[in-house]
C-alpha cells in the first residue's frame, strides 16, 4: 500500500508511518495474532517475529447430530430399519431394575435429533431377551409402533386410534398404587402381535406362551408386568409426535444390552 506525500516528506515520517501500518497488520483488530494465508491450516502466528513457533488454533465446539442412535451397539443398531425416522429409545437403568428413561429421536438430514428425557417404568423385575407370559420382565428389542389407542379420546395422534371402554382398568399395582388411568392413552409395542389392528387384539403369533399385550400407556407411579409407562403428559406428546410415514420404533432394553 502507497501513501501520498503531499509535498515534501522527510524520510523519517515515511519510515515511521511503514513501522506503525507493520504494527498493526501483526496485532489485528482485536490485538491477537493473525493468520496468514501462506499457514498451514489450523495454525496462527503468535506475535515474536520471525522464527516464532506455530501453535494449534483453537478448537471450537460444533454440535453435530450423530448419524447413529446413542448407547446403541452394533447389534442392536442392525436391528433398526434403514427407514425409520423416529425412534424411541427406553434405556433401564439395570437388568433387574423397573426404572427407565425414554427419549422420542428424530432422524433429520445432518443426524438424529433428541427430544426431552422423560422419566420412564418398566416390568417389576427388569429386562429379558427371552420374553414370557407371567415373568415380569420387559422384552429388550427393537419393535415398530404401529397402533394406538386407550380408555380417553384421540389427544391428535396420526396413528390409527381406537377408543374403547375396554381400557378401563381398576385395582392397584405391585407397590400398592391405583391402576386407574393406566390406559387412558396407550400405544402398542409390536412385541407378539399383529400390526394394523387394535392394541386390544389378542393374537399371538408366536404363541400365548410368550406373553403379549406390551404396550406404551399412562405411568402409575410403579413397575409394570411388562409394558413401559410414561406420564401421561408424555404419553400425549409421544402420540401427537408419532407419524406413521416415519415407520416409528421404540429400542428397549437395560443399558448394557443396548450397547451390544
């Protein structure tokens, strides 16, 4: 860059405005070090003159949605349809514990999104890989979420939703609380049933031995026999999330099984 002289100019001036411009290139606007463009990439020039050591640029923290779902394992990961977009991760606390944590995900163009942690229940014994009827354990697995229903009407689901009186349910649970409300708002997990019908269909593909009827439904502050249980202000927000078009599933299963 030239600077007009205007006239005369003693040299001294000159030398004296090339030094403070030098001054100013070096220190930057906010008076750090600035990178040129002859750098290696990720390095900046400290402020010492020639001979000065290049030192890493610092990181910057960038939020990236993860192309998998987290705390899955390989297996369990296979085990998701390529076309699911929606996914409701249920993770026990323990093999033998009743209490869970579920997270709707969202699988979006840059990754998998996570929605709120809710507070969860599972079976009153924990988890199992090999469900059956009247062992308290919930089935780890990766199942579709297809069909809704329960007692209350449609809060605005866009799954196929079946009001009933059948629903209705009465007497208390394992630590002694009230059942009622339950099913007020339920959704079928596709463990031992046909898709497509009511959670109330009772057909068992795989034989009444291996239990059934596992469902999504209303907390009541309690282990369950085999369903998972959210809040029922949870339970309204699952259902209005939910979309058909998204082929939802719900992964289950305590931590360290999740992670195989």
């Amino acid at each position: 860059m030239s600077t007009p002289t205007h006239g005369a100019v003693r040299r001294p001036v000159a030398v004296l405005a090339a030094s403070l411009v030098l001054v100013l290139v070096l220190v930057g606007c906010g008076g750090g070090a600035v990178a040129t463009s002859d750098q290696r990439p990720g390095t900046t020039t400290v402020n010492g003159g020639a001979g000065a050591s290049p030192e890493p640029a610092p990181r910057v923290a960038l939020s990236v949605a993860p192309q998998q779902l987290p705390g899955l394992g390989s297996k369990t990961w296979a085990k998701v349809p390529p076309k699911t977009r929606q996914a409701l991760v249920v993770t026990g606390r323990g093999k033998n514990s009743s209490t869970s944590t579920a997270v709707l995900y969202e699988r979006t163009a840059s990754g998998w999104q996570a929605g709120t942690t809710w507070p969860a229940h599972n079976a009153l014994r924990g988890w199992t890989g090999h469900h059956r009827a009247g062992d308290l354990r919930s089935p780890i697995g990766v199942y579709a979420l297809t069909d809704a229903g329960g007692l209350r009407p449609d809060p605005g689901t866009s799954l196929p939703y079946d009001q009933s009186g059948d629903f209705r349910i009465g007497g208390t649970g394992f630590e002694g609380e009230p059942l009622a409300g339950s099913f007020d708002y339920v959704i079928a997990i596709n463990y031992n049933r046909r898709a497509g019908t009511t959670p109330l269909d009772w057909t068992r593909p795989l034989g009444a031995g291996r239990g059934g009827g596992v469902w999504l439904h209303v907390d009541h502050d309690g282990p369950t026999q085999a369903c998972v249980s959210l809040r029922k202000g949870h339970m309204k927000e699952l259902l209005r999330a939910l979309d058909p078009d998204s082929d939802p599933v719900v992964v289950m299963g305590y931590a360290a099984a999740l992670r195989r």
